[in-house]
C-alpha cells in the first residue's frame, strides 16, 4: 500500500489531476459544444469519484479531487500548457511522467491500478455525449478523434 506522504507535494499535484486531464484529453481531442462538455465532464467527476479498485493511492487520489470540487477548487489549475502548442500532447505527455512518478514509488498492483483507472476516466468521457451530427441524427458514440485519443492514452499510460 502507498500512501499520500510517500510522494513529494509536487509529485502529489501531478498525480491528483491526472484523473481529470485524462477526460480532459476527450473533451480536446473532438472538441463540442457546451452540452458535451458538460457530459464529458459529469462522466470524468463520475469515473474519478469510483476507482475501479479500492487500492490506497486511488482512493487517496479519488478523495482529494472530490473535495477539491466540493470546495469549489480546480483540480487541474496548476496546468499551464505552453502557449503555441497543442494542448492534447502536452496532457498525454503529462500523464507519462505521472506513471512514471506511481511505477517508482507505487506497488504494482497499484501502478496498475492507477493505469487502469486513467484508461476508465478516459473512456467514461469519450462514452459520455455523442459527437457530430444534427439533433442527434447522425451522431456517433465515439468520433474517431476520440478512438484516436483513447489509444494514445492507453499507451502513454502503459494500459
């Protein structure tokens, strides 16, 4: 079992919003309107708030974004983007560092985990709204700029 105080408070920070920039990559990836964002979003808080296993780190993690949110503080605040360059590959790039943070100092059980967790968040957001068409006619569950994503996570995860 790893617990909170194993990481540094920057390591802390990073693994906290990996969660939400996993759905947030979703959301960039096939970029909608307001309504699927908001469903984007309700799924990823959804998946975040239920890891799909009851490891110390994930709870730990699971618990610290819900009461983020209920204090009305963005989990994903600290994330500054370079200027310039597309948003997408710097979070993928983001969430490599964090698995590489969790595989060193995490069991594997719970480096797993944690990599499975992300690939769920990820997939609750893409599931969450559907894309393009008009009025819901024509529409597709998951475009193929989230399939796209959904791969590129899985493998910068190591899921």
């Amino acid at each position: 079992m790893t617990a909170k105080t194993e990481f540094t408070d920057e390591e802390w920070v990073r693994i906290r919003r990996a969660p939400m920039m996993a759905g947030m990559a979703i959301s960039l990836a096939d970029p909608g309107g307001p309504i699927e964002l908001t469903h984007e979003t309700m799924a990823t808080m959804k998946a975040i708030s239920a890891p799909p296993v009851q490891e110390e780190l994930l709870v730990a993690v699971s618990q610290d974004v819900m009461a983020m949110t209920q204090q009305k503080q963005n989990p994903v605040a600290d994330f500054k983007p370079d200027k310039g360059t597309p948003p997408g590959p710097q979070i993928l790039e983001e969430l490599r560092g964090v698995m590489g943070i969790v595989r060193s100092k995490a069991t594997p059980a719970e480096a797993d985990g944690f990599a499975a967790w992300m690939v769920t968040v990820t997939q609750a957001a893409a599931d969450a709204a559907k894309e393009g068409g008009f009025m819901g006619f024509g529409a597709t569950q998951v475009s193929e700029g989230e399939q796209a994503m959904l791969a590129q996570v899985k493998e910068a995860v190591g899921a």
